[in-house]
C-alpha cells in the first residue's frame, strides 16, 4: 500500500523538474553529515503528497479522514493544543497565528555589513524569542519542495510573489534557510501515549510556531523577504547542524536529543554564514541499537540498513503504517512519540549528557562501535528497554489506563460521580507494549 | 531536578550580554513599520471561542486553582495569582480574576521593538492558550488588558506597589510584565 502510495506520488512529480544531485556544477551537492547521503537523482517533494494533505483530500481512507476532520478529543489541554481535535478552532492558537495575513516587507533596509555578525544576532534573536535550538543552512534545490504545489503550511496558510519560481531560481535569490525550534519537556514524554505526552509535545508545538512567525516578522522587518512552506523542515535541521537523522526519521540534537520539533523553516535572503552538519555519532548510534525499532508500536521503522530513497540514502520509515495508528488511539492520546521517548539521545540536557555526546563526537569512528555497546547498554540498565514510569502532572496520572477515569488526585475530597482513587489499578505507566497490536500494520522483519 | 551545571547567571545582566551585537538596539527599540509582522498584532486580533457546552468535573476549588497555576507555570508565566473580585468590580459576573506575569528584561512600554515586546508576547500566549483551555473546561473566561492590572497583581500577592503605582515583585523587582487579566467563573481558591 505504501510503496504504491510512494510511487504515485514519484510520478506525479516526475514532470515537476528534477533537482539536487544532477544540477551539477551550479549548485554541488552538499555535505549533509554522515547520516544522510544525496546519492542519485532526487526529485523535489510535492508537499501535496505528504501524509496531512494527503489525508485532508480523504486518499488515506476513511477510518483516517475521520480522526483527521471529524473528532474532538475528550481533553480540554487537547482541544487548545493539538491539531484538528479542536471543538472551537479558535482556541487554537497555531490556527490563529499562520493564519493570519501576512505583513509587508520594510521598504527601509538595514545593511548587513558583516554576514557573521547577523547569523549570531539572528540566533540571539531566535533564542531570545524562546527557541531552543537554531541552526542556518545554504539553501540546495533539493531542499525545496516541488513547484507548483503550492506553500504548505500545516494548520495555516502562505502566499507570496514567488511561487510559480523554480526551486533553482528561488536558491538563487533565497541563499540562507533558518530553522529555529523548540524542544519537549523530558519529564512529560516520560508518559508518552498518554495525554501528559501530547501536552509535552502540542503546547511546545505552538511555542515553536510562535516563535518562527515573530523571526519571520523580524526579518521583513529588517527589511528582507522571508518565504514559508518552502523547505523540507528535516533537510533544513541536517544541513543547518541542529542533528543529525537517526534510524526513527526524526533530526537528533546534541542537547535534546530525538525530542525537538522540526517546524516549517523560513527562506530568507538575509545575509547569513551557514552552519555545518555536525557529528554526534548518531550514525553509530544507529547501526547498532535499535531501541526505537523494536518499541516502535506499528513496526514502521526498518531494522534493516540504509536505503536508497528518491536519491537519498538514510534509514527509510514506512509513513503510512505510523500514520495508520492514529485513528486507533486518539480516543485516549494524540501522539506517539514511542521512538523519540526510547532514543538514548532523548535526554535531560545536563553534563552527564553532554559528556556522552561528546565522548561520542571526539572518539575516532573506529573506536565508536565499542562506546556505543557501552552507552546502549548503560541505557538499557538505568532507563529500560521501553519507557515505564509512572507521572502525575495536575489532574492527569499516566498510572490509570486510558479510557478508565479514576481522581488520583492527592487531596481531593470533590465527588466525581462515584469514581474514586480506587479504579486507579496499576503501579506504573500505560506503556506496556502494544506489541499484540503490531501484527495488523505490519509483518516484522526481523 | 538533575545536577545541573551551567553558566552562571544573574538576574539583571541578561541585556549585557548582548553589548557586542550591532543590531540588538534595532531588535529591541525600533517599532516595527508593519504591525501585522508582530505575533502580538495577531493574537490581541484573535476573536475568543465559545464555551465548551458539557463542564468537566473538577476538584476541590483549592485543587483547581493549583491545577490552573501549574498549567499557567507550564505556557510560560513566571507569577500567577488569583484574585476574587467585589461584586462591584464584577459586572460581567466574573468572581474570580488570574493575574500572570513574565520577566522583562527591556520595560516593554519604552521598548517598542519586536524585541522590547517579547514579555508582551509571551504574556499574550499564556493569557490566550490559559482563557482557551478555561472555555474548554466548559467555564467563561476573557482575557483583556486592563489600566489597572498592577493593582490586581499586587492584590493577588506578587508583590507591592511603588509611590508611581508599578509592581515590585521579589524575584524580578521592578523588571516585570503583568499581562492580560483573566476574568472567570472558574471555581478557583483565591490568593487575595
């Protein structure tokens, strides 16, 4: 089903021009790191092929058409933050800011008389706004979405003078992407598939959202175009050295691991010096550990190695079986988030965590494997194979299971019509693994 | 929490940092020459949604008010106090009013820029996701700036006012953004 979907969509692409690797002497191809390789001809991503627009139009079937434009959640946290659950759209907030109009470029232009020092005012400013983690990165066609499907900005809209501009001409003009994002809070994706979860990842969702529209503002301000819905957000993270890809499809970072956003970047032609990819050995990481493929609950991530995909060489997810959960589970919480929790890298960002990352990035790559059959190991003994805890966060307890209703709340002597703190039955988390499930999405294969 | 080691830092020299960066004044005093670039434009625009139809079930007014303040800590705010108001005060029939306030590092009535208005903008994002998720609860909430919010912060116990009638709260002195009230007739335990 997915290799057809694939296919299509190749297809449909096919005519739209092809980019990247084959552009030659204008535009080489770039050094994304060592977790990603542009290895053959690549054509740009049509952003109406990808799984949200795709299921909007209803080409996902209808028990995912249903979750995506049918459902309120029975949360009142959900319906403020997460998409498409909403009773009122207008308490969402992400709604309310890319929807709205776009302002004008200032007529008044500052000069940028040293590149350098606008790339570090640029992140001060991102920071300052509330960003977690920057990065720039030199704009490549093959970053680009196709041309001709329009910008495509989840939950929101974009439009600008450039759109019928080729992705060749807009890497002319547009020479610098900045990503900027925020991360989850550790504690809360401890009790990931449970609404404490989501409220980890949609409420940063909306800060990072937040976050990228005032940068955006501030550079019109400054007085240069800032287009969005342009740019593949991962590609963005890898070539501008926010991570590097792992084996879950997600963009690691040094400091937070699999647990940042990877929100719609801005195209700028705002004078900037690029970041380089880093190295943090999530390329070793990967090959051996696993950790994600073996929790992940509908077995979309490969076991296998590497893959050539659309000209790129990287581990390869199956989309639609991940995407396929949903519609399974959204009575009980939004967000999977299985293989981000379970990544070692996922981590509070302290020193310890630090030293890891960086015994990784100073070991020569022969000595890597060795290091990280230690760290997995490490990582296995002290936060287990799959994530167990237990947490409380205001009146939400990931200790009752979803569907049940129980007041654990300590103190509460309010009659919730008869349930009491005794429904509450098990001593640790909703995470025992849905592995008996796994098996209608698909095969394993190893 | 974790063993944390970092940089220093001390409250107040935050600006400083920014000494050697040519285009920090820009960033914090240059009013922007289109308002509809500032994420504060388009939130304070924003119309408020309706009230959820079905009331969840709540705890204890004290617990509720605790919950409201650990969701309010969670978007962002620095300071929450919650206030009951004289029947007088409430003629929308809203008993209870929520005071949030942020660290400002630039007094964002000198500094117009998108940059003096970041507290004002976290503020707004707070105050919006907070009387969102109070509509949810099934509860009336509105959120609107009011003159007299330093008044009400101080009231709530944030802290005291000086002789020009600004909040002097103890973590931030006077470095601080009261942003918008929330007027509610969420059941909630009141500070003051």
């Amino acid at each position: 089903m997915a290799l057809t979907l694939e296919k299509e969509a190749q297809q449909t692409n096919g005519s739209a021009g092809a980019t990247g690797a084959q552009a030659g002497e204008e535009f080489p191809t770039p050094y994304l790191g060592r977790s990603v390789k542009i290895v053959g001809p690549h054509v740009n991503v049509d952003m109406n092929q990808s799984p949200h627009p795709k299921n909007q139009r209803g080409e996902l079937g209808k028990p995912l058409f249903n979750w995506y434009r049918n459902t309120v959640s029975h949360d009142p946290l959900t319906r403020v933050s997460a998409p498409n659950h909403f009773a009122d759209r207008r308490h969402f907030l992400t709604n309310v800011i890319n929807r709205s109009s776009n302002g004008k470029v200032n007529p008044q232009k500052v000069a940028v008389d040293d590149p350098a020092a606008m790339a570090r005012h640029i992140k001060a400013v991102a920071h300052y706004l509330g960003a977690d983690v920057v990065g720039i990165a030199k704009t490549h066609p093959s970053f680009l979405y196709a041309p001709g499907g329009g910008r495509y900005v989840q939950d929101g809209s974009a439009k600008d003078e450039f759109q019928s501009n080729s992705p060749d001409d807009l890497t002319r003009n547009f020479p610098f992407i900045i990503q900027a994002t925020t991360a989850w809070d550790y504690n809360k994706l401890q009790a990931h598939r449970h609404q404490i979860g989501d409220a980890a990842y949609h409420v940063s969702q909306m800060k990072g959202v937040m976050v990228l529209k005032a940068l955006e503002g501030y550079i019109k301000e400054l007085g240069y175009t800032a287009l969005r819905g342009v740019v593949t957000p991962q590609a963005a993270g890898v070539a501008g050295g926010i991570g590097e890809l792992g084996r879950n499809g997600l963009v690691i970072n040094k400091n937070f691991g699999a647990r940042i956003h990877m929100p719609d970047p801005i195209l700028t032609d705002l004078p900037l010096v690029a970041d380089e990819p880093v190295d943090i050995g999530v390329e070793d990481f990967c090959k051996i550990c696993r950790k994600c493929a073996n929790t992940c609950p509908t077995n979309s991530i490969p076991f296998g190695d590497k893959v050539v995909h659309n000209g790129i060489e990287k581990y390869k997810i199956n989309w639609l079986t991940c995407y396929k959960l949903r519609p399974y589970v959204h009575e009980y919480w939004g967000s999977c988030l299985t293989c981000a929790a379970v990544c070692p890298f996922t981590k509070p960002n302290v020193w310890w965590h630090s030293l890891a990352t960086g015994a990784l990035h100073s070991f020569p790559y022969f000595a890597r494997p060795a290091l990280v059959r230690a760290l997995k190991w490490i990582d296995d003994k002290f936060w287990g194979v799959a994530r167990t805890n237990r947490v409380r966060w205001l009146g939400y307890d990931s200790g009752v299971k979803p569907g049940d209703q129980a007041c654990t709340v300590a103190g509460c002597t309010a009659s919730h019509e008869g349930k009491g703190a005794s429904d509450a039955t098990s001593n640790f988390g909703y995470y025992a693994p849905l592995k008996e499930n796994t098996n209608r999405f698909v095969k394993r294969d190893a | 929490m974790a063993l944390r080691f970092g940089r220093a830092k001390f409250p107040g020299l935050g600006k400083d940092s920014h000494r050697n960066d040519p285009y920090w004044d820009f960033f914090i005093n240059r009013p922007p020459a289109d308002l509809a670039n500032t994420v504060t434009e388009m939130i304070r625009n924003a119309p408020e949604g309706n009230v959820f139809p079905t009331k969840s079930e709540l705890h204890t007014p004290e617990i509720t008010s605790s919950h409201l303040k650990g969701m309010a800590e969670y978007f962002g705010a620095e300071l929450i106090g919650v206030v009951k108001l004289d029947p007088n005060e409430n003629a929308a029939g809203y008993p209870f009013a929520v005071i949030c306030a942020v660290h400002a590092d630039y007094d964002p009535r000198q500094a117009p820029g998108i940059g003096g208005q970041v507290p004002v903008q976290n503020g707004l994002f707070i105050t919006f996701v907070l009387s969102s998720w109070i509509r949810e609860l099934g509860f009336r909430a509105t959120a609107a700036p009011e003159p007299d919010a330093e008044k009400l912060a101080a009231r709530a116990g944030l802290g005291t006012l000086s002789k020009e009638g600004r909040l002097i709260t103890p973590q931030f002195g006077a470095n601080v953004h009261v942003a918008n009230v929330i007027r509610t007739d969420l059941p909630l335990a009141a500070d003051g």
